[in-house]
C-alpha cells in the first residue's frame, strides 16, 4: 500500500516537471491602437515574442498583402533597431487623395543594432498603415522572424475557416466598419437645424414678452388716465355743487 502511493506520487511530480518544461504558446501577432476602420488610417503593433531560451531575435520581416496594398507606412524609430521599408510596382495603380499612385509598400524589416528581443522578452514594432480597403474584413500578413543563432520562423499560415489554429498562423489584422464619425456633415446640419429652431423659440418668446410687455403698459397708462378722469369729473362735480349752494 505504501508502494503504491510512493509510485502515484513520483508519477505526479514527474507530470508536473513535464507540464512546467512546455513552453508557453506565443506567436507574432498584429493589434491596432484604438480602431482600424476601413478606409481609414491606423497605427498598428506588431508583437514579437521571443519562444527561445538560448537565442534572442535578431531580425523581424513583415510582408504586406498584395491583394490589397497600401500606400501610405510610415515606421516609428524603435531605439536598438533599424528600419527598411521597401515598395513595389502595383500591377493596377491605386487613386489616394484624387493621385494615381503606382506603388505601394510590400514589406518592412527591422534589423536588431543591439542585443534584439533576449529570451523572456516582446517587442512591439509600430507602423501607421493606410488607407484601409473598405472591401475586406481583415489584413493577413505574413512575418519571418529571425534569431541570432540564425534560426528563422515563418509565422506565414492562413487560418482556415472552421480548423484549428496552424502551427505558426500568420499575423491578421481585423478590420472594423466605419464609424458614424463619416456622417458629421449629417449631424452637424442636425445640430445647426435644432439651433436654429432654438433660435426662432427663443425669438418667438422674446417677441412675446415684449407684446405683453407692451400691452401691461398700455394698460397701465389707460389706467392712469382714467383716474386723472374720474378725479377731474368728481372735482367739477363739486365745484357745480358749491355754485348751486351759493346761488
């Protein structure tokens, strides 16, 4: 009996020394700071974990959709790394801004100037994108990330509907539907036309005011006159009653 629960235990410890030694599951993945709206323009991260123990990231290339390109990237300078952003003829021009453009950034590569992403460590890598399709739901990507060991992983793998996540998914950036911000010309006339029927109220109830400001002192006034009237007729009436005496 006591065999027994010496063996389950050793069993136990030896499922957890296994459990602790898998690495933790982690790939480079692509979010948005706030929102990226189609046809609109957003500033996106690139999060690099680093999946080694005894070699840190020394190289991250992040190849952009050709099916639907984008003009306009720009990278934030990142203290320790160099930047390359390299551009690409378009097979069918892109119209931004009222300008035909004929080509459009294909991929961007970070070189490490330093010690890279060491093991325990993530690296966000920023870029402002756009404008945004506003005929698709999403952005895949496709990054190779590099060691300094000269490993390479290709995080390139679709995810497929209704399977399970591939072993190194490529990076999707989903895209959200515009906001209600594109009708501010509708809500400020909204506004503008409430304002102005404000306005005629306001005006309506001045006028008001002032007409029964206006009739108050008129009646006041009549009033006064017939008081001066009615003294000056009891005053005559009087006067005639002492002449009549006097006679």
């Amino acid at each position: 009996m006591k065999a027994t629960r010496i063996a389950a235990a050793g069993a136990a410890a030896a499922s957890a020394v296994l459990v602790l030694s898998v690495p933790a599951f982690a790939h480079v993945s692509v979010q948005p700071e706030g929102t990226a709206a189609k046809g609109g323009y957003a500033t996106v991260d690139f999060k690099v974990p680093n999946e080694r123990d005894d070699a840190s990231t020394s190289k991250l290339e992040v190849n952009f959709p050709a099916d639907h390109p984008l003009a306009s990237v720009m990278a934030q300078p990142i203290d320790g790394w160099s930047v390359k952003v390299t551009k690409a003829k378009l097979a069918k021009p892109l119209t931004l801004h009222g300008e035909k453009i004929d080509e459009a950034v294909s991929k961007v590569t970070w070189t490490a100037t330093g010690k890279g992403i060491q093991p325990g460590y993530f690296q966000k890598f920023p870029l402002s994108i756009g404008a945004l399709p506003e005929n698709a739901d999403e952005l895949v990507f496709k990054a190779i990330q590099t060691y300094d060991n000269k490993e390479v992983v290709r995080w390139i793998e679709p995810q497929k509907e209704g399977a399970e996540e591939p072993e190194n998914p490529a990076p999707v950036l989903a895209l959200s539907d515009a906001s209600e911000g594109d009708h501010h010309g509708s809500a400020t006339a909204k506004d503008a036309s409430d304002t102005s029927d404000d306005a005629k109220a306001a005006k309506d109830t001045t006028e008001a005011a002032a007409s029964s400001d206006s009739s108050d002192t008129t009646a006041r006034v009549l009033g006064v006159v017939g008081i001066v009237v009615g003294v000056a007729g009891v005053a005559f009436g009087v006067l005639a009653g002492r002449r009549r005496t006097t006679a």
